[in-house]
C-alpha cells in the first residue's frame, strides 16, 4: 500500500514537470506565431500563472501548506502591490503643466 | 551548550519547523526585491517613447533551453528530497548531483549570452532594455548562484548530518529546495518579459 502511496507521489511530480515543460512550449509557440501583441502577451501570461500555481502548488506545498505561511505571502504581496501601485500612479497624477520627458 | 529548538519537531504556535518558517519569511523579502525589480521593469517600459522586441536582442532558443533546464533542476530537486524521505540517501546524492549539473548548465548558457552581448558591444550602457535585462538576469543568476553553493554543501560535506540527524538533515534539505523553486518560479516570470514581450 505505502508503495503505491510512493509511486503515487512521484507520478504526480512528474505529471507536473511535463505540464511545466509544456506550458513553455506553448508561450514560445504563441511568441513565433506572431499574434496580436496584446492577445500574445495575455496567453503567455496565463502559461505563466498557471506555471506558477503548479511550482508553487505542488513543488513547494503551497497547496497543503499552513495558515500561517499564506499570511505572510499575502502582507508582502499587499505590500508589494500598495507601493507598484504608488509610484504607478505618478504617471497619472501629475501637477498642471508638468509632462514626462523622454 | 543549547541546542537550536524546534529544527525537527513543530511547533505548537505557528504549526511548522522554525527552519520553514524562516524560508518562508525570507522568500517573501524576495517577493519584495524582485517585485520592486519587475516593478521598475514596468515603468520604464510604460514611460519609454520606443521598446525594442526581446527577441530582436536576446536569443528566444537559448532563453527556452535554459527555462526547460531549470523545471528539470526543480523536479530533480524536489526527488532528492522525497529520496531523503523513502531512506534512500544514494538516490538522494544522485538526483542532486543532477541538479547540481543542471545549474552548472543554465548559468554556462547564461554565461556564453552575456559574453556574445559584450562580443557585440551590447553593455548595460546602451539603451534601458539592455540595462535592466542585465540588472534582472544578473540578480536572479547570482541567486542561482547561492542555490549552487547551498546545493553542492548539501550533496558533500553537509550530507554527513544524514548519520547523526537523518530527519533535521531532511528538513535542511527542503528548505533548500523550496528556496530553489522559488529561484525557478522567478525565471518563469523572467524568461517571457525579457525573451517573449
């Protein structure tokens, strides 16, 4: 039984390494077809996320992971997020008369 | 003398091993460098009047090849820990060894991209998109870096804790591991803006 539990694991760990490799051909794939450079760049950020949820998921145990872990990774996106956003909106609040130089 | 606690059992507050929780709370200050990085990465390319296609610069072949070689370091990193786990410490010192070899590879292909941008004359100097591909893979490579160094302890002479402390070496060894994902995780986001955008 405990066997079968092993092989079980590894079977899934492997099932994850090919969708990771897979989800890279697919972003090179859409790079070379030459889409349209928002649709591109929508699709192979989704490969990404999706990427990610995996590694994350599955290979650092997120998904079986403790309360405590997701609090921290939450405060520090939060953070992260509050102070891209900050600076981000620089670019739409200028004073009157003031423009970027380029 | 003390000895360090909770390096093996959990503890009863935060459910986790201290070494896990300190992972944990380092990567999220990474979460933060890198997230100020590609948070730069944004607003230059948002405030540039003209972006040139990383593909025009970098080679998409050999930034693909060394995506596809760091999953593969993950996955052989993730079987030497669960070797550890099934008491097989000579599969242990096989999968690691491999993703040793495979770090040794990527950082190799990183190596010979940089030196044909500077065949080229293509520094850091000259234009954004080459200043910050260089700040974004140059960081992320001197993680990759550390990671090798951890890994290479953990495979020699650290792995002598197996004898003594099989479970605390174990749990060293996940924790190195889930630093390594994470390294992985980064190029993931890294690979398509510099390469793909």
């Amino acid at each position: 039984m405990e066997h079968t539990d092993q092989q079980k694991e590894m079977k899934g760990y492997l099932r994850i390494f090919f969708s990771l490799l897979i989800l890279t051909i697919f972003s090179v794939l859409i790079h070379y077809l030459r889409l349209n450079f928002f649709l591109s760049v929508a699709l192979i950020l989704l490969a990404v996320l999706v990427q990610v949820f995996l590694s994350a998921g599955y290979f650092m145990h997120l998904v079986s992971e403790k309360k405590i872990i997701f609090i921290i990774l939450i405060l520090s996106f939060m953070l992260f997020l509050f102070l891209f956003l900050l600076i981000l909106s620089g670019y739409f609040c200028n004073p009157e008369g003031a423009s970027h130089v380029h | 003398m003390d000895t360090i606690p909770y390096t093996v059992e959990v503890r009863e507050d935060t459910g986790l091993f201290n070494a896990k929780l300190g992972i944990w709370l380092f990567l999220a200050s990474e979460v933060m460098l890198f997230g100020a990085l590609f948070s730069s990465y944004i607003l230059l390319r948002i405030g540039s009047s003209s972006w040139p296609a990383g593909s025009s610069i970098l080679s998409v072949p050999l930034g693909t090849l060394n995506t596809l070689i760091l999953i593969s370091s993950s996955v052989s990193m993730i079987f030497a820990w669960y070797s550890l786990k099934l008491n097989r410490v000579d599969k242990y010192k096989l999968y690691l060894g491999i993703t040793i070899l495979l770090t040794l590879i990527f950082l190799g292909i990183k190596g010979y991209e940089y030196s044909m941008k500077f065949h080229h004359h293509l520094y850091p100097s000259h234009n954004t998109f080459l200043a910050i591909y260089f700040t974004l893979t140059g960081i992320h490579a001197l993680h990759i870096l550390g990671g090798l160094i951890v890994n290479s302890y953990l495979w020699g002479p650290g792995s002598r804790m197996w004898q003594t402390e099989p479970q605390r070496f174990t749990n060293r060894v996940e924790v190195a591991g889930m630093y390594w994902h994470f390294v992985d995780l980064v190029w993931l986001f890294l690979f398509p803006v510099l390469y793909l955008f």
